[in-house]
C-alpha cells in the first residue's frame, strides 16, 4: 500500500485527489493539510467529502510516508518539496516550480528566485504519455500544467514527424472557472462568470506559455512560433483547445489521422476520434481522458483537444504518474 500525504486539501484540486484517491486499490491516504481549515476535516470544507482531519503543513510527519501531493502555491511547493525530498518521500509537485528546466525563465515569469534550483534538472516532468520511461522510481514529478497537457498531447505526434509546419501555431484555449482555484476574485465569482465568456491574459502573458514553448523545442529544433489565447468559460471544470498549424506541404487528412493513431492507439488516457467528430468538454469531463479531433482544410490542419482540468490536467494526472513511479499499473484509481 502506498502511504501518501496531500498538501492543500482544500482546493479544487486536493480535493479531486481526495476523491481519486479514496477508490484507489493500492493507496491510503495519511494526511491532509490545510492552513486555512486546519483542526476541522474535509467534510466541513466539501460537505460530500470524508471526514478527513485537516492539519497545518508545518504538523505533517512525513515518517511512514511513501508520496506526497503538492497543492500549494509556488515557491510554497518547491519549500516542501525540498522537506520532503530530505526526509527520504517522494514528490509530486502540482505547482509550477518544477516545471521549467531553467531557473532564469522561471525567475522571469515567477518574478521570484527559484527556491531550489538545484532540483530543475532532477524533476521528471510528468506528462504521462511522453516520459513515461523516466518515472519508475522518479523521487520529484512536476505535474503539467493544464492548458499545456492539452496543447502539448495535441501537438506532439505532428511536431515529432516530419511534416513541414510554416508560421505560427495558434492555441486557442477555453477554460471552466475552476482552473483559476478556490480563491474568489473579481473576475471569477458567479456574477462577472454566468453569462460571459471573455478572454484574459492574451500575448506573451500567461505563465503556461513558456512551459508549453519548452516542450514545443524538446520536440522539434526549427519549432514555429507560438501564439496562446486563453478564456474563461461559464462552466465550472474542462478545457477545449482549439488549435491552427498551418502544414508547408500537402498532406492528405488520413494520414494525419494515421500519424495520430499510430501514436496513441496504445495509451489508454488518449482517444483519438473518428473523423467528422470534434473534441468537447462531454467527452472528457469527470475523467483522465484526453480526446482529440482532428480536420484538415486545405492546409491548415485543426486540432480540437479537451481535457477534464482537475483530473487529466492536474489531480488524475498526478496518480497516474504516481502509478508509473511506483510500478502500479498506470489506470488504477482513474477508470
């Protein structure tokens, strides 16, 4: 049995953890931490949830503990993530301290110094279907972040071909108001959210940006530009991404859907679907699934690409890295 501990229970994120967690087979969960709710359980926080005792960070023991979940704020995570580490548990990092290998882009874009540098080059970062290889026995996972597992999972199976790409790639991304946390702001409570849909953060703006362009270039040297629009969406959970490549040759539509196939026939969180269908939010929502669709039109080839952003882009994500790291197969707790 795993013995694992969750730090930051109580956002939407912990708490989807809670849930997956509760009905995996081959883990338990030791403790929850919450600095706002610490002494009451979870119950008091979700009124469908466990009643799970909330603890402060600083109480957890970490003595007989396999695995711990960072649901912290940056800088926060890579403080506890080097605690962890230290006292011999390993740790999968949901924030986006370990996510960049550079701590240079990190400070640009964090507007801090890194709190542990050291630990970039270490951190295996956790997109299940890619690195894979280097999980077993991983000591620090950094989980992707949302929008980048729905962008990078779309992108990938093109930019490792050889099909030549001309001009920017347009990722035009769509999320429900849980992406943006618990914490209630002026732009994300129930009143400025119903009945809107807007855009924020558009340009070189967005923090996801630099990780999703890290990728991008691990992938293929001469990588086009690229160009991300995030909105809010009215709905509470879901990602859609949308995106434009335009092709720099002719391609016939069924064999970009052959190159997609042939990638992820085998990865049971990937579906690629059939023609004429696109990506939407009923396909994936409440699951680790990630569906693609795609269209070609002329040659601009169309890549729809959704996700759940509290399961397959944050908490399911997690146990199925958890799973690889510890030589469990890869869908327990998750189907």
């Amino acid at each position: 049995m795993i013995k694992v501990g969750i730090y930051g229970a109580t956002g939407y994120t912990g708490y989807e953890l809670v849930k997956l967690l509760q009905r995996h087979p081959a883990a338990e969960i030791v403790f929850a931490t919450s600095q706002s709710y610490a002494g009451k359980t979870l119950a008091d926080v979700f009124p469908a949830a466990p009643a799970l005792p909330l603890i402060a960070g600083e109480d957890a023991l970490l003595d007989g503990v396999d695995c711990v979940f960072l649901c912290l704020p940056h800088a926060a995570a890579a403080a506890t993530a080097v605690t962890a580490l230290e006292a011999g548990v390993r740790v999968i990092d949901l924030s986006a301290d370990f996510r960049l290998r550079d701590a240079s882009t990190y400070t640009e874009w964090y507007a801090h110094t890194h709190p542990a540098p050291e630990l970039l080059a270490e951190a295996v970062y956790g997109l299940t279907e890619v690195f894979r290889d280097d999980l077993p026995g991983a000591r620090l996972v950094a989980n992707p972040g949302c929008y980048p597992t729905s962008v990078l999972l779309a992108l990938r199976p093109l930019l490792l071909s050889d099909i030549v790409i001309s001009g920017p790639i347009i990722a035009d991304s769509k999320s429900g108001v849980s992406g943006a946390g618990r914490t209630p702001t002026a732009t994300t409570h129930f009143v400025e959210v119903a009945d809107n849909f807007s855009p924020y953060k558009i340009g070189r703006s967005h923090r996801h940006l630099p990780e999703m362009e890290q990728a991008i270039h691990w992938w293929r040297n001469d990588a086009p530009s690229l160009i991300f629009s995030p909105h809010l969406l009215p709905t509470p959970r879901g990602i859609l991404s949308t995106l434009y490549v335009t092709l720099g040759e002719d391609v016939a539509e069924g064999d970009l859907r052959d190159l997609y196939t042939d990638a992820y026939m085998e990865e049971p969180f990937v579906r690629v679907l059939p023609a004429g269908q696109q990506a939407s939010l009923a396909h994936v929502n409440h699951t680790n699934q990630c569906a693609i669709g795609l269209t070609l039109v002329g040659r601009t080839l169309i890549l729809t690409s959704a996700i759940d952003n509290l399961v397959k882009g944050a908490a399911g994500q997690a146990i199925q890295n958890m799973n690889v790291v510890f030589g469990c197969p890869e869908t327990y707790g998750l189907m």
